[in-house]
C-alpha cells in the first residue's frame, strides 16, 4: 500500500511500532492546516513555524498513549493549539517585561488613498474588538470563522462539547457585533 493511501490509524498504529517513515507522512499531511492555526493564533509566521515544530516533537513523544481508536487530527490539533497558546502567554509575558519605544520609520509614513486606510481601521478595530473577548472566545472564532473549522472539530481540538463551541461562538458573534457596530454606522 502506497503512503498516501494508508489511513492515519495504519500511519499512528506504524509510528507506535517505530516507523519513523510513517511519521514522516502523518507529518506530510497535517503540516499545513497545523502552520494555519497556529499562524492565526500567532499572526506570526516564525512563531507559527515554532509552535508546529514543537507540535511533532510532542506528538511523537506522546504517540504511544494515543488511542488508536480515535481519529488522529483532532488529537494533533489539540497539542497545536495548547501549544500555540502556550506560546501567546509566553509572548504577553515577556512584553511585560520588554516594552519598545518610539515609532518604527515605516509607521510614519501616510497611506495613499482613503480606501486602504478605512480597510486598515476596519481591520484594526476588528482586531481589537477580538481583542476584548476571552481567550478561548477569540480561539474559537479564529478557528470557526477564518479556519473553517466544523464545531464538532473544534471540540475535539478543545476537548468541550460541541454544544459548548457553538454557545461560545455565538457570544463572541455577539460581542464582536456591539464592538463594531460603530462601523456599521458610519457606513450608511
């Protein structure tokens, strides 16, 4: 049977035998979506690839107490995300401690035309509006709304009920439409 070809549950079931290929390949297959998630949780691409990295590295450390019965994704994603959030509070403590003064030289400079700059105050006010919700909020609309995520994966990847995604997904809908119904406003 050809790599691509096999299930994740024959890939998991070979790398718990010791099959460093296999790993290769359940690597292969996840590598993108983990670099996704943790770039949206980071908006940073060298954090991200840290996190996803680090990510492997626990999974081949813990693959031997995963239960081959369950699916192999949600698990992974799992050890992605509390990975990356352990990297967010690493990150918010570390800028406690270091704070940059001054403006960088390209952030004096204006923006041309009009449009590029409400789609700049669009985006920062939806940024802080996210900003304001609780951090499991903020993780569940990155991972629903701009990752697509199924609520039923990303109860997997949170280890909650389903029914726990979609209540917290719409309170945080709800939260993000008072923060910036501002906008709104001042569109019509």
């Amino acid at each position: 049977m050809a790599q691509t070809d096999a299930s994740d549950a024959e890939l998991v079931a070979r790398v718990q035998r010791g099959d460093r290929e296999a790993f290769d390949w359940l690597a292969r297959r996840y590598a993108k979506r983990a670099f996704a998630v943790a770039n949206r949780l980071l908006q940073n691409a060298a954090d991200a690839e840290d996190v996803v990295q680090d990510s492997f590295i626990a999974t081949v450390n813990a693959i031997d107490s995963f239960d081959p019965g369950r699916p192999f994704g949600p698990w992974f994603m799992r050890i992605v995300v509390n990975k990356g959030l352990t990297a967010i509070r690493s990150r918010a403590a570390e800028a406690t401690h270091v704070r940059g003064s001054g403006l960088l030289e390209g952030d004096a400079v204006a923006e041309s035309t009009e449009s590029l700059h409400e789609r700049a105050e669009i985006r920062d006010r939806f940024r802080a509006a996210l900003q304001l919700l609780p951090q499991r909020q903020q993780l569940i609309v990155q991972l629903a709304d701009v990752e697509g995520f199924t609520s039923a994966e990303i109860a997997g990847q949170l280890a909650i009920p389903s029914g726990t995604v979609r209540w917290l997904l719409h309170q945080a809908r709800e939260t993000l439409r008072e923060a910036l119904a501002p906008l709104r406003r001042m569109d019509r």
